[in-house]
C-alpha cells in the first residue's frame, strides 16, 4: 500500500512538470522597437542615465522568473559582440509598456550606436533602436598646449610642432592622462569659425595661423579645448614669440616661484632688465621677483625673442601724480591711486609720520614735504605696495646763476638756486664737484637743494665748480664759493 502511494505522487509530480514545460515551450512574447529618451548619450562621471520605452504583448505570457535585457552595440551599430547595459530583477517588469533606465559603458566613443531589448522567459528579442552619437567624456575641462604660450614661429622651409601639455600647467588635467581618448586639431578662419585640419596628440605647422586641439567627443558638446597659439613664419630671420607665466602676472610670491616658459626650440638664454642670467638657458626659467624677463631662442636656420614684465606684487596699481610736485602756496593737489588689489587697505603718510584719517584711495594734499600712500591687499594673496611723491614749492625764477651760497639754515641762500630753465624738467644734467674733480652732485633733475646735507666747512670757504649741461642750448661753467 505504502509503496503505491509514493508511485502515485511520483506520477503527479511528473505529469506537472510536463504540463509546465509544455506551457514554457508554447509561450511567446512580442517586444517592440525601443523608444529612445534621448537624442544623444553625452555621459560624463556626473551624469550618466538614461532610458528607453518598449511595448511587448501578451503580458499574461511572461514567465515569473523573466528579466528584460538592454544590449547595446559597437560605434557603429553591430550587434556581433553586445554589450549589457542592463538587466532586471527576475519578475519585477511585468506591465506594458514599461520604461527601464542604464548606463553607458566609459570606453564609449562613436556616432552609430544602438540598444535592443531581451526577454529570458520567454526568450524574445526586440529589433534594433534608431543610431543615436554616445560619448562618455572621461575628461570634461580645458587644458593647455604648448606651455600656454600664446605664440609660435617657424623657420622658412621648417615646421613647428604643436603638443598637448602632459600633465599640463597648474591644475591642468590633461587629456593625455586617458588613453583611449582622440583628438581634433583646428584652425581658426574668423572670429567664431574654425576647420578641422588634422587628428592625433600633436600637430606640424607651417602655414602661419591661430591653432587649437579638442577631445573628440563627436557631436556632444564639451568643455575638452585647449588654448589658442597663434604661429608665425620668422621674417628676416627673427620672430616675436610670448613668454607665459605660471602663477600669472601679476603673480603672488607667497605661492612660491613662477615659472617662466617660452617656445620650444634648440637653445635658449634669459636675461633680466637686460642683463644675462647666468646658467638661465632651459626652456622654462623660475623667479619670484618682479623685473623685465625676457629670452632669446635659437629655432636652428633663425631666431626668436620676447619679453615679459612681470609683477611680483600680487596686483596692479597706479597714481595720477609724478614723483616731484610744485605747489603754490594755498593750493590744493588731489591725488588718487588705484588698484586691482583684494580688499585694500590704503594709508598716507607725510614725512614718515601717518595721516590721521587718510584711509581711502584719494587724498588731497595742502601740504609741502615727502608723502608715501601704502596699499594693502588683505584678502588672497597678502602683499602690499607704495608710492612715493614729494610737494615743493615752485622754483624761484632767478636770472644768474649764482657763485655763492651760505648754507647755515637762516633760510636765506641756504641753496645753490639756478634759473628755471636748467631745473627739474629740462632733462638738464648738472654736475657739482670739489676744486679736486670729487663728483659731489649729478643729475638730470636738478631740485634747487644743493648742498641737502652740512658740507662740515670750518672757517676757511670752500670753492665747488659746476657744469651745466642743456638738452638744447650752451654748456656752462663756473664756480661755488661755500661761507659759514
């Protein structure tokens, strides 16, 4: 009895998973064309879903088990060797239509791509999508070439090569960092128009020109270009190039040393305010001091050269006085700085001693003696710059030069007082010396203040002899005859 029990369940059992398959085998579903959410797939780290919607009939003939599948192709609509880009949970897509969301994979480049739909239970397969451009932009931010220098020459019958900066100038993510990317070069041909001229990680010039790379990310758009390098063929044997600097100009020394860079060529010397600096002949130079750098670049059949005045103070400022001032007696001069500096602050002094109140960029001055404006930049870079400007009263116009002096401070011929015409302005050079030829005084900026310190006479006179040379006009001479 016991055992034609157990035969009859076994029967059951079997009878049931016959029937079962029976039903598996028979069941067919149909899965319309994938309805695409998009346009284009310009996937980056930030961004990097998207959806398609599908119809499949019947929907009673779904096994509780089934997953639906997204399959993609290669770039160029192949379905040869797919690649998942989506599966779900068994059981959980059973109404139509339904709307699923993937990812596209990050080697994805190309303009032909496609998806297609599957289904496991049962087994159905949808026809392909419409061709949609997909890129997934790894590298999503400018970058620079040619060590951002700005310029580039070439030697007639020669080139000048073109290089994507790896790793690049500051924090500059290169995209040479990632391998499967490619590149576009162009040239420019009006203000907002450019042509594609080459492809690859470098480019050979030698047509004159303003040139730049991009990431090919295809139709997407992005944010992957380089900055613009105008290239010059050397006329007479000699070029004008730019030098760029790393912390920019003005730069902060608080950052440390900027790094001067200019073009490539074979050799190269740098010079600053016009004097060679020693053992300076590398493509890039570092200073943390202001001063007029320039370079000279040997490019093999010709020659290069440029210039950069940099800054060392962290920013710009000017005033809108010269150095030495004449004022009338009861007259006021109004004196205004201004700066690029973060948050200045301003002060003014007078002889070394602070103005009280005087903190604003505009001052105005009633006053004769020696002022000093200070401006400070208190937020970022933290450094601070002067002026110095002086406020005299308007030189006597006397009619001779005269041959004695008594400088002991009764305010009466304490100086040697020479006509206007050979003063201050007249880019007149005047020469005081001893009755030995000692040079005790030169300038072209004669103030009317000789002698500014005690020449420490005793009770015996001393000779000077003069010479006074005008830009335009008659050298004269004579002497100085100094009593107590």
């Amino acid at each position: 009895m016991r055992k034609t029990t157990i035969l009859k369940r076994l029967i059951f059992r079997l009878c049931f998973f016959i029937l079962f398959l029976s039903e598996a085998i028979n069941a067919q579903i149909v899965i319309g064309t994938p309805n695409l959410g998009f346009s284009q797939a310009c996937a980056s780290p930030s961004f990097n879903t998207y959806s398609a919607t599908f119809v499949f009939s019947p929907e009673s003939e779904l096994g509780v088990s089934n997953q639906f599948i997204i399959e993609m192709s290669d770039e160029d609509g192949d379905f040869s060797n797919p690649i998942v880009v989506f599966t779900s949970n068994a059981g959980s897509v059973t109404a139509s239509p339904a709307t699923l969301e993937f990812s596209i994979p990050t080697t994805t480049s190309g303009e032909e791509y496609k998806i297609r739909i599957k289904s496991t239970a049962p087994v159905a397969t949808s026809t392909n999508s419409s061709a949609f451009a997909a890129y997934y932009k790894i590298q999503d931010s400018p970058f620079t070439i040619n060590n951002l220098v700005s310029t580039g020459a070439y030697c007639t019958s020669s080139t000048y090569l073109l290089t994507i900066d790896n790793p690049g100038t500051g924090s500059n993510d290169s995209p040479l960092n990632y391998p499967s990317l490619t590149f576009n070069w162009y040239k420019e041909t009006g203000p907002t128009t450019s042509v594609l001229i080459s492809e690859g990680n470098t480019l050979e010039v030698n047509t004159e020109g303003t040139y730049f790379v991009e990431t090919n990310y295809g139709t997407c758009t992005s944010n992957s270009f380089s900055n613009r390098v105008t290239i010059s063929e050397a006329t007479s044997g000699e070029a004008n190039i730019t030098i760029a600097s790393s912390l920019g100009n003005p730069f902060c020394p608080d950052l440390g040393l900027t790094t001067l860079t200019t073009i490539g060529g074979n050799s190269y010397q740098w010079f600053k305010d016009g004097e060679v600096i020693t053992d300076a002949t590398n493509q890039m130079y570092q200073t943390d001091e202001s001063g007029i750098y320039s370079v000279q670049i040997d490019l093999g059949d010709c020659q290069a050269s440029g210039s950069i005045d940099l800054d060392a103070e962290g920013f710009s400022s000017d005033i809108n006085i010269p150095e030495i001032n004449l004022l009338e007696e009861g007259e006021t001069l109004t004196v205004i700085v201004t700066s690029s500096a973060v948050n200045p602050i301003y002060e003014w002094y007078l002889d070394d001693s602070i103005i009280s109140g005087a903190t604003t960029d505009t001052y105005e001055a009633t006053e004769f003696g020696n002022y000093r404006v200070v401006i400070s930049q208190t937020s970022g870079c933290i450094v601070s710059k002067e002026f110095l400007f002086s406020i005299n009263e308007p030189f006597p116009d006397v009619a001779n030069i005269p041959n004695l002096i008594s400088p002991n401070g009764d305010g009466i011929n304490d100086t040697w007082v020479i006509p206007t015409q050979y003063v201050n302005g007249t880019n007149t050079e005047v020469t005081i010396m001893t009755n030995q030829g000692k040079i005790v005084h030169l300038t072209n900026n004669y103030l009317n203040n000789w002698p500014e310190n005690q020449l420490n006479i005793n009770n015996v006179n001393k000779v000077f002899y003069y010479i006074i040379k005008p830009q335009n006009g008659k050298e004269r001479k004579g002497s100085i005859t100094v009593i107590k």
